[in-house]
C-alpha cells in the first residue's frame, strides 16, 4: 500500500528505522525539557526548548509542555512511513 503525502504524491519506500514512537512518548511526557527533539537530532530546537523552561524558572514550561504534547500526538497519529518521510528525511522542525 502507498503512503501518500499531502498533496497526493507517493512518499518513496525508506529503509530508516523510525524513531516515531520513542520521539511522541518523549515529546510527551518530557516535552518541556526538548528531549524529543534531541532524539530527532533537532539539537537547535531542543535547545531552544530547554533554555525556555530553564531560564523562565519552569513558567515556560507551560507552553513548552502543550507544545510537546501536541508534537507527541502528532507524531504517534503518523504512519512510520509519513514520520520517517516528514521528520527524518525532510527535516520537518516544528509540529
């Protein structure tokens, strides 16, 4: 069966071991601290993720958490093929 991208093209057959799951269980429950980033080999980002929460004393870790929960759910709700095709290959950074 096809994977199909969003404007209806055929994603390409990859060999790469998908980090799917482990990368939404992650953003999940350690979203604040970008752990899922660093995974992906989003090591800007993850930075990025941290510093917030750090350098706010944990009050960003509010938004940093939601933003995390929604690119876990993104993530776990992707085939292997659509998450390896969009955030691996194509180096997709944000949600």
């Amino acid at each position: 069966m096809d994977v199909l991208d969003e404007n209806g093209n055929i994603i390409p057959k990859n060999n790469e071991e998908s980090k799917r799951v482990i990368a939404g269980i992650l953003a999940i429950v350690l979203g604040p601290f970008g752990v899922h980033k660093f995974i992906l080999g989003y090591t800007t980002q993850g930075i990025i993720l941290l510093a917030v929460t750090i350098l706010t004393c944990g009050i960003g870790a509010a938004v940093t958490s939601i933003i995390g929960l929604i690119e876990g759910v993104i993530y776990l709700t992707k085939s292997d093929e659509e998450f390896i095709q969009m955030y691996q290959t194509n180096k997709k950074e944000w949600f």
